[in-house]
C-alpha cells in the first residue's frame, strides 16, 4: 500500500522544513561563546557608560607592546639547535684526499687541507638560506648538538658557509700550498654539515616564551575602574583589555552552554514565527508560495551569515554589512510592508551577537525606514543610486544624533564609521545584480523588467502591431483602463499595464478570426459550426501561452494570458447554439474557457476592463446611461460566475472599478463638434 501525501500538506512540511533550516543555520552562525564584556571605548575619548567597577578579582594583562618588547629581550639568548652531521665530513674528506693524490699534490698540501677541512667541519657549515634566516633574526649564536647529544653553544661567527669556508682556506693556505689550491676546486668538497632541528628548537624557543610573565598584578574586586564621562588612557584602556579577556577566558560550564543554545533557538524561533505569522494573517498569499517563503529565509540567512563572518573572523564594523538590501530587494518584488518586516526581522536576529545591540537597532530601523520610503517602485536604475544618497545620509545623521545623545560628547563619536557608511552605500547600488539573480533563480519579475516588457517597440509588441492591429489597439486601451483601476484600488499598476498589453497575442496566429482585426466585414467564423468557431475563439488562450513561453515572458505575464477569460463562456457562439437547439443538451465545455479563474487583484481588473473594453465597441449608441448599464451588467455577470472568488477584492474596490471605467469610457467616447466648411475664399486673403 503506497502512502499518498495531499500536495498542501506537502507544502507546509516543506515550509515548515524550511524554517526549521533558517533557525538551525542562525544558531550555528553565532559565535560559539559571547562575552559578558559589553563595552565600547577608545583611548583618549570619555568614557560613555555608567560607573565601571570590578566584579571580580581579575589580572592585569600586559599589552602586545609590552609582551613584543620582553620577547625580544629574552629571545637575545635564544640559541636555535642544529645537529652536526659528521657522516659529511668523512665522506668529503675521503673524496678530497684520492683527487689531491690523483692531482699528485704534495704532503704539505695534503697536510693542510685535510687539517683546515677537519677544523671548519668541527666548527659547521651553514646552508645559506639558514644563515640568512638566522641573520634576518639577529640571532647571535647556536647550539650545536654532537653526537653525544650534548649541546654546545657556538657564536655564529664561528660558523661558516660553503663560500667563508672557501675564503679561509684559500686565503690562510702558505704561499707553497697556495698556489697547488688554485688548481683545485674545493667548493665541490665543502658541503653543509649543519642540519636544523626543528623539535628541539621550538622547546628551547618555548622556555624562553614561558618565561615571560603574561600579567602585572591584580585588580581586587570592588576597586573603582571608571566613571561616566572619564578620559580613557593608556592605563585605563590596559585595565579594560584585561577586564574583557578574563570575561572571555571564563569557561562555561555544560550547563550554562546548553542554556544559552537553548535561548538562541527559542529567540530566533520566535523572530522567524512573527514573521511567519505576518505573512499568514496579512499576506496570505505569499505565504501559501513556498518559493516565497524559501526566498525570504535565503535572504535573512545571508544577511546573517555576512554579519556573522564580519564579527568573528574581520576587524571591520558591523556597519560594512549592507543590511539595505534587505528591504530593497524585497520591496522590488513585494510591497513596501513586507519589505519592513523582513529587515526588522533581521536586524533582531543579528542584533543578538552585535557589540552595542541598540545603536545598531536604532540604526537599521532607520536604514530600512529610508529604504522603503526612498523606493516604492523602482523602474530606473538611477533609483537605486538615489537610494544610496539617502540611505548614506540617514547612516551618518542617525548615528551622530545618537551617539551625541546617549553620551551627550562629541568626542565619542567613532570616526571611522563614516568611512564604512560611506562603503555600505556603494554596496547598495550591487543590488541591482542581486535583484536580477534573484530573478532568474526564483522566477520573480521585478517592475524593472515590466518597464522593459511595457516598451511597445520591442520585437514581439511590433510583431503583435503588424499581425493584429485591431487587437493591438484594444491591448492598449484595456491597459489604460485597466491601470487606471489598479491606480484607484492600490493595486500594482505597472503589472496590471504589462499583462493587458500581453493578454491577446494569441490572436496572432489567426488574427482575422476576430472582430477587431477583419476587414470589409468579412468573418471566416461565419463558415463554421457554432462548436468549431468557439473552439477557434477559445484558442487564442493556449496559443497566447505558447507565445509567451517562446518569448521568454515570466510566468506572472503568463498568468494573466491564462486568466483573462477565467472559465466564462463565448456568449456570442453559446447564445446561439442553444437558441437553434431548444431541446437538446449542450456540451458546455466546447464553450468555455480552459480558466484557471484570476487569483489576484491585477488578474481580476484585467478581466473586468477586457470584457468592458470589448462590449463597449458593440454599444449602438454612447450615453452615460448606456456606457454605465453595459459596465454594471458585465461586472455583474463576471460575479455571479464566480469569476472573482479567488482574488481579495472587495464590494469597495468593485464599485470604484466599476466609476473609473465608466468615467474613462465616457471621456473615450465623448461627441466632437463638426468644424463648419469654408463656403467661399476671404477676400481679405487673397
């Protein structure tokens, strides 16, 4: 027996496996260990914080000066060990003698040599990359160690390299012997005999370290630190460091551990839950979208994650984060509220492992305020450079006032974050290639991509024109109703415009089928059967879709093509098969539209001013009285089909629909006067 699962139930575990990822990987992201030290200072500005004092004993660590300083004092004895390899010097001492005896050298010759080898191989020949190293570390002596395992310490002038080794020779050799050595090439038997040993080394190099106390006294509990308002000096700020090491030395116990992790999961989990719950009462819709729902989560996970890494692993602000991308990117695809809520929701969350939580609250809320408010539809790239400005401004104006505030001192002021502010609005202006990703990975359509289907002169807007004139036509004034109405009831009017500029092309394929499109009154449809013509009629739809999806239109676009018609009827074909057949059942099904029915607010209006537009050319004559019961009774019908009952639109926005079309079908239609004709020529103009 196969276990099948309802799709929806599928959905909401899908979701609910998706938050489940969010909140695990925000945990995750979290350092590991959070430092009770909550401070901010800098040496030389007043201290911005309440009185300061010592909780608990705790030592006075040494600075990286002072520590820098006392290495390098005791590190003046510091002997680095090698070992020396005497198997070298017998076997160049061997290989030294047959060539002077093969070079019939004689005995004084062969007598110094093989003494002043034997004394320079006692004393070490250096590889020359480790007595550069040794001399780039100003060391002054080594420890050799012999084969007896005892180290002796040698100065490292006593030392040689293949080339002094040479020098010495050569230049100490008698002038009997000297000129025998010329002949002969003793740099091929003066080899390295000192290997460096590494282990030993680093124990010697430890010892010196450890020697080197790390604290210099201690700071009883109690004792006064500072106060608010305090210049931070050296010492101060010496005190300070040593105040935060030793908090973030102090282990937790297993028990605190599993404390904390449990907060950290039930705080994201509730910050993700509100945002949950946002999506379920006001935006439905979104939240039945699993693609949606993923997408957002992504967006607060990567926004995490830059903070996260910016924290723990980077010596820059918490303020290089673009966390306006956020908003923007949500605000391109949504609407200004979720855009919001998403970006509040993230700042929550990162404001848990931040260094000074409510300033950078205070700041973000701001950012994402400005974001919003500066972009509501964004249809120029230029917008998002404006953006920039504005969000850059409201960086450097938030923070100054509240810094001054909260401190009441200028001097408190960190300078350096107006350098990250600056940064943080360039990155602002990448997210328009975040948004295009975004795109293309989610399959959303952002309204700068509805500009660009909107532009009439396109390939396919050109092609459409050619084919299908009329119905060309009636795209463009069903748009400019249709907007209209999306403009009245705050409904998305550039998507609204796009779809109705899109949701006939199907006519293409066979153009003089329809009304609009025929000439001298001829109709090929009158040749055919009631079922056959309605088919043809009803075709334009899937053949709509398939030009769409040639096209690469987005799925939105296509949407509408699909929904336009809903499930209604081809009254004109339906009407008049069943008054030629009285009495016998109809298969309604050859008269109706495949559907789905609108889902949304833009789809519903597209409907409406579609059917309006079309009835408003048959109209015999063209009164306010006409125009208004022909909207009322198309609307009406459109109703009482039920065409309408999957979108959120309400009684209000339905009665202002229908005031705007009237209104603008009046205006379309209104009588012009009749110029008069000129009965004769003036004289005065002759």
């Amino acid at each position: 027996m196969k276990l099948r699962l309802n799709p929806s139930i599928l959905k909401t575990l899908l979701k609910v496996l998706i938050v489940i990822a969010l909140v695990a990987a925000c945990v995750y992201l979290f350092p590991t260990h959070k430092s009770a030290f909550k401070y901010h200072y800098e040496v030389g500005k007043p201290w911005g914080y309440e009185l300061l004092t010592a909780k608990k004993d705790f030592p006075i660590y040494k600075s990286q000066a002072q520590l820098r300083q006392e290495y390098d004092e005791v590190l003046t004895d510091y002997a680095p060990c090698y070992e020396l390899d005497t198997a070298v010097f017998s076997d160049q001492l061997k290989a030294v003698t047959e060539m002077l005896y093969s070079a019939k050298a004689n005995d004084a010759t062969l007598q110094y040599v093989t003494k002043g080898m034997r004394q320079i191989y006692s004393q070490g020949i250096f590889r020359v990359d480790d007595y550069e190293k040794l001399q780039k570390d100003k060391r002054q002596k080594i420890t050799v160690l012999t084969t007896q395992h005892v180290g002796i310490v040698h100065n490292l002038t006593d030392c040689y390299t293949p080339k002094t080794a040479y020098a010495k020779l050569v230049d100490e050799a008698p002038k009997s012997v000297k000129k025998h050595l010329h002949g002969i090439n003793l740099n091929v038997y003066l080899q390295p005999n000192l290997v460096f040993e590494p282990q030993t080394s680093q124990k010697i190099y430890d010892q010196f370290i450890n020697a080197v106390a790390l604290t210099q006294g201690v700071v009883p509990a109690g004792v006064r630190i500072v106060d608010k308002g305090e210049i931070v000096t050296e010492e101060t700020s010496q005190i300070l460091d040593s105040m935060r090491i030793f908090y973030d030395s102090q282990r937790t116990d297993e028990r605190q551990s599993v404390y904390s992790l449990i907060g950290d999961i039930l705080l994201i989990s509730c910050f993700v839950g509100l945002l949950l719950l946002y999506l379920i009462i006001f935006r439905p819709m979104l939240f039945d979208n699993t693609r949606t729902v993923l997408f957002l989560s992504l967006l607060i996970f990567i926004m995490v994650a830059l903070a996260s890494v910016t924290i723990r692993y980077t010596k820059f602000s918490i303020y290089l984060v673009p966390f306006a991308w956020v908003p923007i990117i949500v605000r391109v695809f949504y609407d200004s509220r979720t855009a919001f809520v998403v970006h509040l929701i993230t700042i929550l969350i990162v404001a848990l492992i931040v260094p000074i939580p409510f300033e950078f609250m205070v700041v973000q809320l701001v950012i994402g305020l400005v974001a919003v408010a500066t972009l509501k539809d964004m249809t120029q790239r230029a917008q998002l450079a404006q953006t920039a400005a504005w969000i850059w401004l409201a960086y450097v104006l938030t923070y100054t006032i509240f810094t001054v505030a909260v401190t009441g001192d200028f001097l408190m002021l960190n300078w350096h974050n107006y350098f990250y502010f600056f940064i943080n609005a360039l990155f602002i202006i990448f997210a328009y290639g975040l948004i295009f990703l975004c795109e293309k990975a989610f399959g959303f359509v952002s309204s700068i991509t509805l500009v660009e289907l909107t532009n009439i002169n396109s390939s396919l807007m050109l092609e459409f024109a050619a084919k299908a004139p009329g119905t060309f036509q009636h795209s463009l004034q069903v748009s400019t109703l249709a907007t209209q109405a999306a403009k009245k009831i705050g409904a998305q009017t550039l998507l609204v415009r796009t779809g109705a500029l899109y949701h006939d092309i199907g006519k293409m394929a066979n153009p003089l089928y329809f009304t609009e499109n025929q000439i001298d009154g001829v109709n090929p449809l009158k040749e055919l059967s009631y079922e056959q013509a309605a088919q043809i009629v009803i075709g334009h739809v899937e053949e709509g879709v398939r030009l769409a999806k040639k096209h690469n239109l987005p799925t939105t676009i296509i949407n509408f093509i699909q929904t336009h018609h809903g499930t209604s009827k081809v009254r004109y074909f339906y009407n008049s098969y069943v008054n030629e057949h009285p009495n016998e059942k109809v298969d309604e099904s050859k008269f109706t539209y495949p559907g789905p029915i609108p889902f949304s607010k833009e789809m519903a209006i597209l409907m409406m001013a579609d059917a309006i537009e079309a009835r408003s050319r048959s109209l015999d004559v063209y009164t306010e009285e006409s125009i208004s019961c022909m909207v009322e009774q198309m609307i009406g019908t459109q109703i009482a089909d039920g065409q309408f009952r999957n979108t959120s639109l309400s009684f209000k926005d339905v009665e202002e629909i229908k005031a705007v079309f009237k209104e603008k079908l009046i205006s379309m239609n209104h009588h012009r006067i009749a110029y008069p004709e000129l009965k004769q020529e003036n004289p005065a103009q002759a």
